[in-house]
C-alpha cells in the first residue's frame, strides 16, 4: 500500500496500563478496525506469546522470585517474542499488536518494584536495540477504578495482589514514559466510556494510517 507516493509498512501497536485499565478490552476493536481497511493483523501478548513465553508467563505470574530474576525472565520471553513472533510478522508485512511491551517492564519492574531504571535500560538496548512500538496505547485509569474492575473479573494472579502504593508508583512511571517519549505513546482516559474510548482510538488509528 502506498500513501501520498511512498510505501507505508507494517506497523508494531502495544497496550500498556496498570491492571484494570480496561486495554484488553479494546485490542479485539483495533484489529477488526485494522483489518476491515486490508491489514493483516498478528495479536500477541507479553509474557507469553510463544510456547516457552507462555511456560515463563505461569512462573512470573505465580511464583516469588527475586526482582532481578523477574525482570531477566521479562525479558528473556521478550525475546523470544520478538524472534518467533513479532519480528517475522513485521518482516511478511504484518501488523502486530502486543498487549504489553518494555513499558510494561518499566512500569511493574521499575516503578512498581524499584529496580534501578539503568539496568532495564540496558536490558532494552540488549534485546530489540533497533525496534520500538510504531504506537504505544496507554490506557490511564485512577487506581480505585482499576481495583473495582479486577475485584469484579477473576481470580488475581500475584501482580493483581499487590497494594495500592505499588500500582500508584507503575501508573506513575506510565505516565513518566509517555511524557518521556509523546511521539509514540498516546494516553487514553480509560474512564471514559467504550464508545467514547474507541472513537479515540480511531482517531488515532486513522493518523497512523
């Protein structure tokens, strides 16, 4: 596809919030809007998204471990994501949306858990130096409201246990990486209605079109 004489390629989406945002809801909306305009979409999610992610997936949900530990694991199935999935996608033309990314890690590792922001850095630089999302969806939401959705849903895996100061300190790093880098991450009012909120979404959907 072409727009105005140059090739448009394949674009890399990512839904990052505090748990209880609400992103999860509005990934299926993105991908039928996607592909109703011809794109062939690829849906992942981190942890996970490959056999061995899904495997790290269960024990970074579930099992206690040191916060270095947590944070290499993170990004060990990165990695893997990024070779089996995201990478081959983007290279056939694909677009990938992945629910949660290196934000992600920033946010629970970092904000949430306090580990020295170099080291995730250099982590990032490591494992995908070159790729970053074409477009980060950050869906904000106060944290009384995140709660009452969670408390409302399912059974919490050991993220969703925590204490109310933990999930202030990751909306906050959120918040901090979106001001860090506005020409990628847009932040969503995620208290907003789903109509309301995937009206926004279009509209920002259509620009990156």
């Amino acid at each position: 596809m072409t727009q105005g004489g140059t090739a448009v390629r394949s674009k890399f989406i990512t839904f990052e919030g505090i748990d209880g945002a609400g992103k999860s809801t509005h990934i299926g909306f993105v991908a039928d809007f996607l592909a109703a305009r011809g794109k062939t979409v690829v849906c992942s999610r981190e942890p996970g998204g490959t056999p061995l992610g899904e495997k790290l997936r269960d024990l970074l949900l579930h099992e206690k471990m040191h916060l270095e530990t947590e944070a290499l694991l993170m990004f060990a199935s990165r990695r893997e994501h990024l070779a089996q999935v995201i990478e081959p996608a983007l290279a056939r033309g694909d677009w990938v949306l992945s629910d949660r990314f290196t934000d992600a890690s920033f946010a629970y590792q970092s904000g949430g858990r306090g580990l020295d922001r170099a080291k995730l850095e250099a982590l990032e630089h490591w494992v995908h130096p070159d790729l970053q999302p074409d477009l980060t969806l950050l869906f904000d939401v106060p944290l009384a409201v995140a709660r009452e959705r969670l408390d409302a849903t399912r059974t919490l895996d050991k993220f969703e246990r925590e204490q109310a100061d933990f999930f202030e300190k990751c909306r906050a790093e959120y918040l901090r990486r979106a001001a860090q880098f506005p020409e990628r991450v847009v932040v969503v009012d995620s208290t907003r209605t789903i109509a309301e909120i995937q009206v926004r979404l279009a509209e920002v959907l259509e620009k990156l079109l």
